[in-house]
C-alpha cells in the first residue's frame, strides 16, 4: 500500500495492514505490519485482525491519532522554520 493511502486509511480511522517497515505504521499499536513476501505472516495478521475486532478499531483510532500528532499543518510549519532558520544561517 503507497504511504499517502496508509496515510488516507489512518485518516479515516480504517486499520491498515502494510508490509514491513513502515514509520506511521507500528505494529499492534496503530495497524498491523506484515513480512514483505511473506504469505503466512500476511494470513495470520489477516486472521488476527479478523479475530480482534475490537483491538483493530482500537489501532485505527490510535493510528489518526498519531497522525494529527505527528504530521499537522501546525508541525508542517514548525519543520519549514527550522529549515528556513538553518538555511538563514548557513548565509
């Protein structure tokens, strides 16, 4: 799954199953992370999830709010200043 659809999921507060590695993604934390190529990893975070309901809206809910946390417009612009104060510097 591309980042920006995790990302679209998340927002949404769909759980997402994505292949390893992932930074928005943890594992039984916020979605769930398979083996890339691995079928039966795959199958048993499929069956898990279908198995823990609960746990996996729980996970969606965790994962939106990671990221209004981690990557608002108010961060967005906290990271251009320090980019910009850098470039500053560097003149």
């Amino acid at each position: 799954m591309r980042l920006w659809k995790q990302w679209l999921s998340v927002f949404h507060v769909y759980p997402v199953i994505v292949k390893r590695p992932r930074s928005l993604i943890k594992s039984f934390e916020n979605g769930l992370l398979f083996q890339t190529n691995n079928v039966e990893d795959l199958k048993d975070k499929m069956e898990w999830a279908f198995e823990n309901p609960e746990q996996m809206t729980e996970c969606g809910k965790r994962a939106r709010r990671r990221l209004l946390e981690e990557y608002s417009s108010d961060k967005a612009l906290e990271k251009i200043q320090i980019l910009l104060d850098y470039v500053k510097e560097c003149e």
